[in-house]
C-alpha cells in the first residue's frame, strides 16, 4: 500500500482553541488517566454521546454502518424480487418442457393421432396429465398448428398460439408469450414417428405466477433483520469507541494526524524500501523506494506478493516471512540486499517486514561468479556423467550431450577406427564420425558413423598435428576449414554455424580423435576462457575414453580367449542329441564353460561349470578347470568323485595364488558333471554350488529332479553325492548356468519357473529348445555369461547289444568266442570276427586268471564296436613289454595294437576292461 500526504485541510484540527491548547502540550503527549481503573478520565455516559456524535470517528462510523445496513436492506429486497422472478421463469420453462416430453413421449400419444378421433382419446389423457403436473395447460396439435386438446373444449379445432417451426424440425422449443390468463411460459416438442419424422406437437405451459410468491414470505424476515443489524450497530459503534480510547493511549486526532504525518514524511523519505506483509503473504505497505527497486505496480495493496511478478526466489521470501539478514536477489538488473523480521515477537500482529537496499555495484561481480559456477558445474557433471560407462561410443555420446546446450549449440566427436576396436590410434587424419548432440537434428554437418578424411589445412588435422586446441572465431574466414568441403562448409555457414573449437582427445602421447564444439545461436564467437573450458572438459573424456578403450580390448582379449577355451565342435556320439548356446556377458566376460565328453561303452559325459568373477584372470581360471576335467572324464571316474578331484585341485591354485598380490581366489566355482549311459538310460548327476538340471519328459512336462548339493569348488573337507536319474527315450536333460535364471531384477526362484514355462512343449528339437528358451528369457542387458545345453536322450535296442556269462574256467574261452563269432555274422560284421576273437580271449583269459568271482562279457555295436569284460577283480592290468623269455604278458599289447582305444573303468564291485574297434 503506497502511503500519500494528507492535505492541509485534513490536518486542521475540529476542536478550536482546545487542540490548538493540546497541540502546545506536544503532538504525543496523552491524556490523564483515572486514579482508579488507569483509563481516561470519560463517564460511560459521555462516551457513548462521544461515540454517537457525528464529529467523532465512531460516530462517523456509526452513520456509515447506517447507510450500509439500509444500503444492504434494499440490494437484498431488490435481489430476491429479481431472483424470485428468475427462479419462477426458470422453474415454468424446466416444468412445461418436462411435461410436454413427457406426454408427447407416453405410450399412445402417438397412435392416438393416427386414429380417426384423436380428441377423444387424448382430451381426457392431456386433462389428467395437466392436473398432477399442476401446469395450466396441454395441447396436442397436428403439424399444421390445429389443436387436439385444450382445457377450454371451445378452443380444440383452432390453430395454436405460438412459434412451431423448431418443433417441426426436429427440436424443442421454450418460449415465454402474453397470454390470455396472462404471461406465461409455454414449451413445444415435436412427437416424432420411428423413422425419425414429425406426426404431431405437443405444448404445454404455465404462468409465472403460480411458481412465485417466496419474496412475500421473506421480505418480514429481511426487514426484521435490517433492523436487528441497525441496533448491533449501535452497540458496537460504542464498544469500538472505547476500544480506540484504550487503544491510541487516549491520543486525540490532531495527536493521531501528527503521528501519521511523521510516518509519512520518514517511510517516504528514507533511500532504503520498506514493505510490510500480513501473516496471510498480502502486501500492506510500500514505500516509494520498494515500489523503484521492485518495479511494483501501482495497485499492489492487498495482493499476494507471490502475484506481483516477483521473481520466484524474492516472492517466495517475502511470502515465507523467515528471517534473513543481507540475502542478495538478482531483481531485474539490480542486485538487492533484503533483511527480512517477523512483525509478531513481542505481541504484535502476524506478519513480516523487510527492507530492501541496492547493491547493483555488485552485479558485474557477481556476473563473473554466475559464468564461473555454471562452468564448474558443468565440468563437474562431465566428471561425474564421463566416467559411468565402458564402452568408448557411448563415452563419446556423453562428451557430447553434456556440452549441448550449455556450452556449445552443435558437438561432434571423431575418433579413429582402432580406438573403436581398443586399439591404440596411429597418427592417421582420417576419422569416423562417433558422435552427435545439438540443440537441432538438421545441422548439415557430416553424419555419425560417416568416415571422413580431413584435409591437412582444416582444423581438425591441425589439431591432431600439434595435440593443441585450434579456435575458428570466424567460419567465413577460415580457409583452411572451407577446404574439407566446399559445398558442406556453404551449407554451414548458411545454417548460420559461424564459430568452432577443435580439442584433441589426448591422453598423454595418444591422440585418439577430436572434439568439434559448434556455435550458431550466439554472435560472439568462443573466447580464450571458452577454449580453456573445453581443453578441460576434453581432457576428462578423453581419460574416461582411454579407460573404456582398454577395456574393450581387454574385454575382446578375454573373450577371444574364452571362445578359444570352450568346445569348438562337438564330438560325435551316439548317445545324445545335443545343442548348445554361450553368450559372453555384455559389461565383462566371465568364466562359464561346457563340454561334451564321450565315455567308454557308449557313453557320454555332460559338464556345466561357472567361475565367479569376469577377466581374463576368469577366463584363464576357466580353461584350467575345463583342462582338468577332460583329463579326470579320462580316468572314468563316477561324478562324486571327480567332483571331490577338482575341488582338491581349486583348492591347490587357490593355495599358489594367495602369495600373489591382487590375484583373487578362485573359491566360487561350481560345477555340474553328469554321466549318460544310452544302454540302461540311466544319468548319474553330482553338482559343486551348481543350479540343478531341468528335465523335459516325452511328453511335454517339465521338472527339477532333486539332484544332492554340494559345495562349491575350493572350500573342501565336504564330499559330493550323486542321484541317478533314469531318463525316458527322447526327453530333454538341460543344463545351465545362474545367468540364464538369475540377475538384478529377477531373483532365482522366479528364473526357474520362467524356465520352467519356456521349456514346457513336446516335439521340439534340442535347437528349438534352445531359441526358445533364450527368446524368452534373455535380459535386454546381459549382466553375466549363460551357457546353456540340451540334450535329447537316445537309447541303444537290445538288437545292438550281446552279453554273456562266463565261468571262471579257462576252458569257457571257446565258447565265449564261438558266440561272438555268430553275434558278429548276425551284425554282418564277419571279417571283424578274427580281431574281435582275439581281443576278448585275452580279455577273459586275463580276468579269469585274476579274479575269483562271476566274469560277464558285453558285446555293443555303436559307432565303434564295443568289448567289454566284467569281473570283481579290483586289480588294474597295465601294458607292459615281455621279454623274450617271458611266457606271458604279452596279451595286452596285442590288446592295444588291434584295438583303436583299450582301458579299464572301476565299479562298486569290480572293475571292466574295454576295448573299442572301428567299424568297417
């Protein structure tokens, strides 16, 4: 509220000689107070005549608060006549048009006029409608106007009184007309055929007068309250008296007038702006100078000041009433120093009061400051938003993102192909075009992945000569950079890009590429400031660059060489129908392995293993254990006790690498081994701290078999146990590693029955298998490695398979070879018959020289033909050379020359000797 000078006028005082006599007393000096109650020395009786009088405030006020009332009394008299009369109008169009539909929509008013008398059925219809409406008529009327009904039979036949037209076409009409009862509001609706024509009208109406009559009902009640409000007036206009007494300390109106002039003369007068604001945030007060400083507007008293057009921060200051002390607001271009009190800490009313002083010799200091906060922010998100990626493209992407548009309109960032790869960079100018940010997606600069060979005057190749920034102020004139391309530097400069910087992503000696920050909303071109900015905000990505450069490499490194260590080709086998994925992880490669591994008497070994961990120190750690493996399976050893040998040997490299600085313990690894035998279809499975298989029968149906846990590979001490599983023809045995069921947002369980679903379905092969359950299951960013197999079980028939009982007797040697030799004739295998006989004569001579117990002979044709000899001997026979004055020992070597591959397997009650020839 901007506070005036009161007239000379109104300073005068109202009292003669008597404030002329107070005014020698001094303008603030009070009146004596009462030896008793401490008030002014006034009757109650002389106070309200002071009260009432009209030369006093309370009097004036009293006389005002009369008018009001009266002022009050008629508006509220005339406003309910208006109202009444408004609502009666209103009421007569909603109830005759309600009738009217209604009736010109009830069933029969419609036959009805196709009837040869329509009066008589509708007369006395439209007569008992009218009455419990309580409207004054209804008519029914023919498209021509020709009334049906009336309420005064006289008036049926004649045409009707009003406008029709919007009924016969289509629409209802309200209408208000002067009619013979007088006036009235009357509404028409056309009753309408099924096709949608009009066969009629119907008009209904009622005067206004019957829907009035509340302004005669509360016209007492507004008189009796006009009067009521004349005598609170009264009383409170003598109450108020005595409060101001008490309240102005018994001070006069010329003391008043003189304190107000003060006031004004000082709030006015000071260089400093001065605002006062309710508890609620409306302005009460401003000075001359708050309305100069803030630039207020004139009306400014009573308005929030967060409507003013503040600036957010100041409005919100000023609207809080919090403490402030010398806070500093940039308010259009001046700098101003606000303190900011509470109204209320000693009793007074909620609010605040706030002076404003101006410091705009400040701004060009703090101008200065502003630029250089925003370029350490600047620099600091490029640090913190640089570094959160390893892969050298998006790196690239992000240099250019974070310095669009703060810094520069248009960047690009070009980089040599070999740092793409992870490579180190030659000293080669041509470059590929890696990145793109700008305020507009039509710059026609070149596009991102385009290869460009930079000319050795542009700026670009400057750059990369002498590893300095180069600064085109002037794209017009700048030779050197219109060279690259004549027709593309037209088109740039018509886009109206005229300025550029050219940094080189160096990170010591190594150059990697450039970085190009463009400018065209701007005049000025960069300053030296502005290339020292980018020199800095280049160096922290070409540093966050050459880390994800190396990575790339070593990630490739680590990948090659994982991909080298796994199962290239599968081997050939009878057994299993395998397939097989392996996806290396996205951020790093792991240490995941599989293998197939064929076994002696047609069997077939399947392995699944994981080491924690990703790098090449992983997938080192991979093919040692994928080494050691291959060389337990030969040895054919059951599961549990393979697993117990490579558990040992983790715990062995663990042992040797514990004295190596930074070289982690492979404790983590874990491992699945199962072996297949196609002639029981049974699979015998153990697994180290590996997720169990999945199992898909025949027909569809998927389960988890309970397969033992055991611990993972290097924490020893703990053995592993084996299930056995026996596996129908054609059912699909799946092994997998944690990525394929597990990561961040999915825990195991729910990876399994998401497994569980993708793998349910018959007749699919083991190659559908696998897409499907990838399909299904592959997270958009692959966090670990998955290895993932399926193998379909196949079984060897009895016409493929010949055993035998032997007698521990050497005479049975002949028989056993007669039958092989007819076995063999029935294979159609006759001229293998010598070789085979040979082979199992001295298998079975051996076991029944060495073993006291049952001897059993099997015979399998597979992909190879199969002998094997069993016994309850534990004593392992080993190929030696026999001297010439030896009488035996020399029937393993004839063993092992006819034979491809010969050894000797244990089991639970003996061992088996086997011996394998090709077929022919």
């Amino acid at each position: 509220m901007r506070t005036r000078r009161r007239p000379d006028s109104a300073r005068r005082s109202h009292n003669g000689p008597r404030d002329e006599q107070r005014a020698r007393r001094g303008p603030y000096r009070r009146r004596e107070r009462g030896p008793d109650d401490g008030g002014p020395r006034w009757a109650p009786a002389a106070a309200l005549r002071s009260a009432l009088s009209g030369r006093s405030v309370a009097g004036q006020v009293f006389v005002l608060q009369v008018v009001i009332v009266l002022l009050l009394v008629v508006a509220a008299v005339v406003a309910l006549v208006l109202q009444v009369r408004h609502d009666s109008a209103q009421e007569a169009r909603n109830r005759s048009l309600a009738v009217a539909e209604t009736f010109a929509n009830a069933p029969g008013t419609r036959e009805a006029l196709r009837g040869s008398d329509p009066t008589a059925v509708l007369q006395p219809r439209a007569e008992a409608a009218r009455e419990q409406s309580e409207v004054d008529f209804i008519v029914v009327m023919n498209t021509d106007g020709i009334r049906y009904t009336h309420p005064k039979p006289d008036r049926i036949g004649k045409r009707f009184v009003g406008n029709i037209e919007p009924a016969l076409a289509g629409r209802s009409i309200t209408e208000e007309i002067e009619g013979t009862i007088g006036p009235l509001v009357q509404a028409v609706v056309p009753i309408k055929a099924p096709d949608g024509s009009v066969v009629g009208l119907v008009s209904a109406g009622i005067t206004t007068a019957n829907v009035g009559g509340v302004a005669d009902r509360q016209l007492p009640l507004l008189l009796g309250a006009a009067a009521a409000a004349l005598a609170l007036a009264t009383a409170g206009t003598a109450l108020v008296s005595r409060r101001l007494l008490r309240q102005t300390g018994g001070l006069g109106p010329y003391e008043m007038t003189r304190m107000y002039e003060h006031h004004d003369a000082v709030l006015h007068a000071v260089r400093e702006g001065v605002i006062i604001v309710s508890g609620e945030g409306r302005m009460l007060l401003a000075n001359d100078e708050a309305h100069r400083l803030l630039d207020l507007p004139d009306d400014v008293d009573g308005r929030h000041v967060l409507d003013l057009g503040l600036d957010s921060d100041t409005a919100e200051l000023m609207a809080s009433g919090r403490v402030a002390t010398d806070e500093v607001h940039l308010v259009g271009d001046r700098l101003l120093a606000i303190n900011q009190r509470p109204t209320d800490r000693q009793g007074g009313p909620p609010g605040s009061v706030a002076t404003l002083r101006d410091s705009t010799e400040l701004r060009a200091l703090s101008g200065r400051a502003e630029v250089a906060r925003e370029r350490l922010k600047l620099l600091y998100d490029a640090g913190v938003g640089l570094g959160t990626s390893l892969d050298v493209t998006r790196t690239a992407e992000a240099l250019a993102e974070v310095a669009v548009p703060r810094f520069a309109d248009f960047v690009t960032v070009d980089l040599v192909d070999a740092v793409l790869g992870g490579e180190e960079p030659d000293t080669a100018t041509d470059l590929r075009r890696t990145a793109f940010s700008g305020i507009r997606n039509d710059a026609p600069l070149f596009p991102v992945g385009e290869q460009i060979s930079f000319v050795p005057s542009s700026p670009q190749a400057r750059s990369l000569s002498t590893g300095k920034a180069v600064v085109e102020p002037d794209l017009t004139d700048a030779p050197g950079w219109l060279a690259q391309d004549l027709d593309r530097s037209a088109q740039v400069l018509e886009y109206g890009i005229h300025s550029l910087i050219t940094v080189p992503l160096r990170v010591g000696g190594l150059v990697m590429g450039v970085a190009n920050f463009w400018r065209s909303q701007k005049p000025e071109p960069f300053d030296t400031e502005e290339v020292a900015l980018a020199e800095e905000l280049v160096a922290r990505a070409a540093v966050s660059m050459d880390n994800a450069r190396r990575y790339t490499r070593e990630h490739a490194m680590a990948e090659t060489l994982q991909r080298s260590l796994l199962p290239r080709n599968l081997p050939e086998q009878s057994a299993l129908d395998v397939a097989y994925r392996y996806l290396p992880a996205q951020a790093g490669v792991g240490g995941d392995w599989f293998d197939v591994l064929p076994l002696p008497g047609a069997r077939v070994a399947l392995v699944v293993g994981d080491v924690v961990g990703h790098g090449l120190h992983a997938a080192a750690t991979m093919g040692r254990l994928r080494t050691a493996v291959h060389n337990f399976s030969a040895l054919d050893l059951p599961p549990d006790e393979l697993l117990g040998l490579l558990d040992e040997l983790v715990a062995r490299i663990d042992q040797d690498e514990a004295a190596e600085a930074g070289r982690a313990p492979v404790t983590g690894a874990t491992c699945l081994y199962a072996i297949y035998d196609p002639s029981t279809r049974r699979c015998t499975v153990a697994r180290a701290g590996h997720p169990q298989p999945a199992l898909v029968g025949p027909d569809g149906r998927v389960e988890f078999p309970e397969v033992p846990p055991g611990p993972p590979l290097g924490l020893g001490g703990l053995p592993f146990e084996t299930a056995d599983l026996e596996l129908a023809e054609d059912s699909r045995l799946v092994l997998f590693t944690d990525g394929l069921v597990e990561d961040r947002e999915r825990d195991i369980d729910a990876g399994l029955e998401q497994l569980r679903t993708a793998l349910a379905g018959a007749d699919r092969s083991p190659e559908d298998t696998c897409r499907a359950v990838l399909d299904a299951m592959l997270p958009a960013r692959q966090s670990d490695d998955i290895a993932l197999i399926v193998a379909r079980t196949r079984a060897l028939g009895a016409d493929r398979i010949a055993d035998w009982q032997v007698p521990s007797d050497p005479a049975a040697v002949a028989e056993v070879r007669s039958s092989v030799a007819r076995q063999l004739a029935e294979w159609g295998l006759d001229e293998m018959a010598f070789t085979t006989e040979l082979v199992l004569s001295e298998l079975v001579t051996n076991a029944i020289r060495y073993s006291s117990g049952p001897i059993r002979v099997r015979l399998v044709r597979d992909r190879s033909l199969i002998c094997e000899v069993f016994d309850n001997s534990s004593t392992s026979p080993h190929l030696r050379y026999a001297a010439t004055t030896d009488e035996g020992g020399r029937g393993l070597f004839l063993v092992a020359q006819i034979a491809e591959r010969w050894g000797t397997r244990y089991t639970l009650s003996g061992k088996i000797i086997w011996a394998e020839q090709a077929l022919p």
